[in-house]
C-alpha cells in the first residue's frame, strides 16, 4: 500500500557514482560468460538509486500517512476548542466573532487556543494523571493536542516538510513507527522532568523525524558523497531549534527526548543495502554480504540503547522519580532564567472567595490580588483568572 514502481534516491547528499571500472568476480572459463560480465559491468554505470531497482529498501511510495497525522492533529485541535467553549466557560475571549470556537485571552494563551483546563480534559501529560491515576495513556495522547494555533501551524508545517520527503524514501510503516515511537519517547523524558505543568504538542515526534535523518546518514554512510556538509547543515537546524527551547513555556525536555529517541531508532529503521551488495547483488559468483559490520555494529547498540532507555524511563516514572533530584542542572536544559523572564513552572494556584455576586482571588505564586464582579463563576472562569493573576 502506498508503494509506487518509480526509482528513488536518497534524502540528503548526492549518492557516489562509480563507473564500471570497480572489480567484479570473472569466469575466464568461457568467452560467453566474459561477455555476459562486460554487458553487466556496463550497465554499473548508473546511480547508487538506479542500481537498486527491485531492492525492497528502494522502493518509491507515495505520501499518505503524515497528511493524515497532519489532519488528525486539526482535527483534534478543532474538536478541542469546540469543548474549551470559552464564551461560556470564560468570558473573556478573543476572536469572540468564533462563537464557540474563539480562543482564550491573549493574555492567558498568546498561542491562540483553549484554556489549560480544556487541555488537560483532553489528554494533555500531567505527571499526576499518570503515576497516580493509572493514566499512562496521556504519554501517547499528548502528542496530538496543541496548545494554540500558532503552536498547530510550526509543528504541522515542520512535519509536512520533513515528514512526507521521508515517507517517499522510507514507505509510511518506518516513518510512521519512527514518529509515533519518538513521541513517546519524548513524553517520558518530559514526565520525568517537568513534573507540574501540562505539556502538549508533537514536537517530540518531529524531532524524532530530525534524528531519524541524522542517524539515517551515519548508518548509510558508504551511499552519500558530500556527508559533511550534510551533516552539519542538520545539526545547525537542531540546534538552533533546541536552543529556541530555553525560552519560557517551551518543553524542550520533549524535543530532546523525541530526538534521541528518533536518532536511535533511526539506526534500526532506516539501514539500507552499502555499495558493494548492490553493485553485485545479480553477480553469478559470490557476492558481500547486504550489510557492512559497521552498520550491523549500529544496529544491534542503538536497539539495545533504544530498550534500555524505555525500560529505565518508564519504571522511573512509574515509580514517582523525580528526574531534578538527580540532574541538579538538567532543568536549564528547558529554560534558562534571565532579567527578562522567569521560569518559574509552577502551575498558577490561587484562594478565592465568593460574596455575593464578589469574586476576591489571591495568586499563590506572586502574592497578586484581585476583585471581580461574578455570579456563580464556572471552574473554567476561575481558572483562567487565575492564570491571568499570577502572570
């Protein structure tokens, strides 16, 4: 399914060409199999890609899992701002022309979407939910929620880029697995650390596809020319993009778990034929064997890697271990304080009391008070005042 009979070629770099002058196995027996060899070795000639015509690790597919996770994630988030209702679960709304469907104040949300209540209804990953009520589900779940449009739009546009190039190349089994298993690889690093705030979005799952590039370059190495230059390229985009990640209100923890989940799991998924076995693979002697030990090497340590890290983190997490006691610096690896902000992630809390048609909130956090005119305010109002009062 989604298979298409066209030739391919690999994502990054150009593949090396080597002409016909390589030494191939000859029978000088007979001057009919000579011949047969001198027809065979000019039709070496071509790309590493055409070469591989008939090999299942060549194939070309077509793009049909990631526009759908694309609309399965707009989905979502429309069915999420449907139950946020913020005309009549707040009040105070933007783009109130939305009915329904508006979005929380700007000053509450900048991103543009539901309050944190609706999210964490949804599913979003709160580290409570998990370890305490058996809701361990919400490590997949989270993946799909978004915390705004704007959040929606980056990660979306991000996956359609990277992740339909991919599935071309890899077919929709690897890439999906690749990004669903990243995801959750970047939900139990984020469990582990950010222990009381609710975290959403797929961009774990989408660093996942960044590592599973990374990775796929060293694994293959033999088939690429220009490798350098590749490589840096993909690391500057990482980087750049995981230092965006120190700003406040960004779980930078999921990036980095989704990544190094991808980029293990990269090595088990994305290994093809080297050079060798496919330049004489239809050869009537005896032929190399489809994989290089150095790429067999990779295989076997990432996947062992790759199981000891999900065995460790979800028995950590199950167990109620808080990631910060035992890295007294990791948590600047998610945000780095300065004069301009805080980090503070403790989630607002606030005491409220109600006379009359009187709401008196007080902000925990900061020591902030305020008075409103409320009748019987909802849960969701309270909350999202709240929220307002302790920024």
């Amino acid at each position: 399914m989604g298979e298409k009979d066209s030739e391919t070629a690999p994502i990054w770099g150009k593949t090396q060409q080597r002409e016909s002058s390589d030494i191939h196995p000859v029978n000088i027996e007979s001057s009919n199999q000579s011949g047969q060899h001198r027809s065979l070795n000019r039709s070496r000639g071509g790309s590493y890609a055409e070469r591989g015509r008939g090999v299942k690790e060549f194939r070309s597919w077509f793009s049909w899992l990631i526009p759908c996770f694309v609309i399965a994630n707009v989905v979502v988030f429309v069915i999420t701002m449907y139950v946020n209702n913020c005309p009549k679960k707040s009040g105070d709304c933007f783009a109130g022309f939305l009915g329904r469907f508006s979005f929380q104040s700007t000053r509450e949300n900048p991103l543009l979407g539901p309050s944190s209540l609706t999210l964490r209804t949804m599913g979003g990953l709160e580290v409570k939910k998990v370890v305490k009520g058996d809701e361990g589900w919400r490590l997949l779940s989270c993946n799909w929620l978004h915390g705004g449009v704007v959040h929606l739009l980056v990660n979306m546009l991000t996956l359609l880029f990277i992740g339909m190039r991919m599935e071309r190349e890899f077919g929709f089994i690897r890439i999906g697995l690749l990004y669903l298993i990243s995801g959750f690889g970047g939900s139990i690093l984020s469990a582990l650390f950010l222990r009381s705030n609710i975290s959403v979005g797929a961009s774990g799952a989408v660093f996942g596809l960044l590592g599973g590039m990374l990775s796929e370059i060293f694994i293959n190495w033999t088939i690429y020319s220009n490798k350098v230059v590749t490589i840096i390229t993909l690391v500057l985009i990482v980087a750049v993009n995981l230092g965006l990640g120190v700003l406040p209100g960004v779980d930078n923890f999921a990036h980095i778990g989704g990544f190094a989940t991808g980029f293990l799991l990269g090595f088990v998924l994305l290994i093809r034929p080297h050079y060798g076995w496919i330049n004489q693979r239809n050869a009537p002697l005896g032929k190399p064997h489809k994989y290089k030990v150095y790429q067999v090497i990779l295989w076997t340590v990432s996947l062992l890697l790759l199981l000891g890290w999900f065995i460790t983190g979800l028995i950590s997490l199950f167990n109620n271990v808080d990631g910060n006691k035992h890295c007294a610096w990791c948590h600047y690896l998610s945000c780095v304080p300065t004069s301009r902000w805080s980090c503070n992630r403790e989630p607002a809390s606030c005491t409220t009391t109600q006379l009359g048609n009187q709401l008196s909130m007080t902000c925990l956090r900061n020591g902030k008070s305020g008075s409103y005119i409320l009748a019987n305010p909802s849960d969701s109002r309270i909350n999202s005042l709240c929220v307002q009062l302790c920024r």
